[in-house]
C-alpha cells in the first residue's frame, strides 16, 4: 500500500510554432487538457505500477476539481480522502513551441489549502507501506505527514521536487530521497551532485541521471549507479514521476532498493518512449518487459 501527499492540478498545454513575447498574441495548433502535478502524476505511476495507491491532497470545487478526481479514479487511484476546498484547483499554464520549449505559470489553487491533518489521513499513513510526498503543497503538511508515517512505522520516501527548504523535523523523518541532479544541486548547494552531502542529510538517497540512469546509495555503505534501460526517446516530460511512483511500488513490495530502482529505471525508460505527462505513465506489464531485457 502506498499514500501519496501531495498536488493535484489540472495541466492547459496549448501548442504553438513560437511561444509568444510579452504582450503579443500567437495563432495554435493543439489544445490538450489533462491532470497534472507531481502528486497526482506519482500516485497514477504507483497505481499503474500495480500499487494499491492512495492521494492525499485537495482540489478545487470548479470543474477542473471534477475532471481531475474523475481522471485520478479511472487511473486506479484510491481518492476518496482528497479534499475539495471551495475555490479554484491547482492550474498550469504550458506554453509549448513546435521545438519543444515551454513557457510555464502554475497557480496552486486548492493546492496551497491542504493543511492540518485530520484523523483520517493521518489514519491512512500509518496504515500504508510507504508515504511519498513531493514539495508542491505547503511545507508543513510535508512535515506533518513525514512525522504521521513514522510514528507509524510507515517508510517515507521524499521527491524533493521542486527543491525547496528541507528543515530538520523534515529530513529527521525521511527514510529515502528521490532527485535529479539539478534538485540535489540545489540542496547541496554544490557545483555538482554531491552524494556524501546528500547522505549527511538522510540515509538513503537515489539520484536520478535522466539517459544515464540512476545512482543509489546509503548510509551503510552500499554506492550504485545503475544504468539506464536503452530506448528511443519521444518526450522526457513526466520520466521522474514515472520513476518514483514505480520506485515506491517496488520499495512498498519489499523488493531491496538496488533491484527497486532497477525496475523504477525501466518504468522512466517506458514513459520517455510516448509524448505527453499522466498520459504517458507505463503500466506493470510494460516496466516488467522492459526489466527483463
Ligand atoms: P526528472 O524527469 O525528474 O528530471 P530524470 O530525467 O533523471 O528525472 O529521469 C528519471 C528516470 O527516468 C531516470 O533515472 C531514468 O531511469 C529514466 N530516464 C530518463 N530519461 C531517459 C532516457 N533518455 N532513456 C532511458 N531512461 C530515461
């Protein structure tokens, strides 16, 4: 069982030759709406991984609220504790040019509401096997839920993404950060990634190295790059949620951490083969197919 605490928005990506300068409007092509956020894009991921997956987080009471929830169940996410707060959802704004580049505004909407605990949620992380929790809700219910999971023997895993603040009583409580390089970077604050910096902040930590795959290492001295499975790469976008989600799902199975991220490599592989973010996470049978070559 997997709990995942964290944002739920509803991505506008319209598509166009050039984005537009300040003041200018451009003539589109494409217009696609879909959920997004990390946590609702991490907790899709674990539950085509084949997890038992929970959201934890609030969306707005507009109809982005509803399309979101709606698209949360069809993916196999448990949502019955997310909370609709009155007001907008979470919104990003993405500006896509026919080269790929973007442009992007993300309001948090309901998003920035989801504080204080209640009995129920903090009921259902400590029921789980793992917490995963990312940093696009307020801090301290980052804090909170760490805190629940391990009074509750819960493992917690923490996507420091976006890298923000990670105070004490946060990193105290975590048993295994996920990052990229430019998010370790930013925490360590060194010219590049520091994996003993890192593991003076926690005991566990797994680096994500976008084609080259990942490096895991802890505390007891086990230090492992593990390479990334080759594939034709169509679209990045939404490979570091692929890979958490997974990464959980096999951590929570009780799989040791080396052969969970050689998994969670294979479920990142199969997500930059297909364009588009939620749309693109890969189901167990395609990470299993890609594992076994
Ligand atoms: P993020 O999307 O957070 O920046 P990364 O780019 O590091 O994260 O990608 C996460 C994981 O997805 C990588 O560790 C790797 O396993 C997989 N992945 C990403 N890009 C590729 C690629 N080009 N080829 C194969 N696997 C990839």
């Amino acid at each position: 069982r997997i709990v995942v605490a964290g944002s739920a928005n509803m991505d506008l990506v319209g598509l166009a030759p050039r984005l537009p300068s300040p003041g200018e409007t451009v003539l589109g092509d494409d217009f696609v709406m879909t959920p997004g956020g990390k946590g609702a894009n991490q907790a899709i991921a674990a539950a085509r991984a084949g997890g038992t997956c929970t959201l934890l987080g609030a969306i707005g009471s507009d109809a982005f609220g509803v399309t979101i929830k709606a698209r949360l169940n069809a993916s196999g996410v448990d949502t019955t504790h997310v909370r609709t707060s009155y007001g907008v959802s979470g919104v990003a704004v993405i500006m896509v040019d026919h080269a790929g580049e973007n442009s992007i505004i993300v309001s948090p909407g309901a998003n920035s509401s989801f504080a204080g605990l209640s009995a129920a949620e903090t009921a259902v992380i400590a029921d789980s096997d793992v917490l995963l929790c990312q940093q696009e809700i307020p801090l301290d219910t980052v804090v909170a839920a760490a805190q629940a999971a391990r009074a509750g023997d819960t493992r917690v895993i923490l996507n420091a993404a976006p890298a923000r603040e990670l105070p004490p009583e946060l990193l105290d409580s975590v048993d295994l950060l996920v990052v990229n390089e430019g998010e370790a970077i930013a925490i360590t604050g060194s010219a590049g990634p520091d994996m003993p910096a890192l593991l003076a902040l926690v005991p566990r930590v797994v680096l994500t190295l976008g084609g080259a795959g990942s490096w895991y290492a802890d505390r007891d001295g086990h230090d492992e790059r593990i390479p990334a499975c080759r594939v034709d790469v169509a679209d990045t976008t939404a490979a570091g949620d692929a890979f958490t989600g997974a990464l959980a799902v096999a951590w929570g199975e009780g799989r040791d951490l080396v052969q969970a991220v050689r998994w969670a490599n294979a479920a990142g592989a199969a997500c930059v083969r297909k364009v588009g973010a939620s749309n693109a996470l890969p189901g167990r049978a395609e990470i299993d197919a890609l594992y076994a070559l």
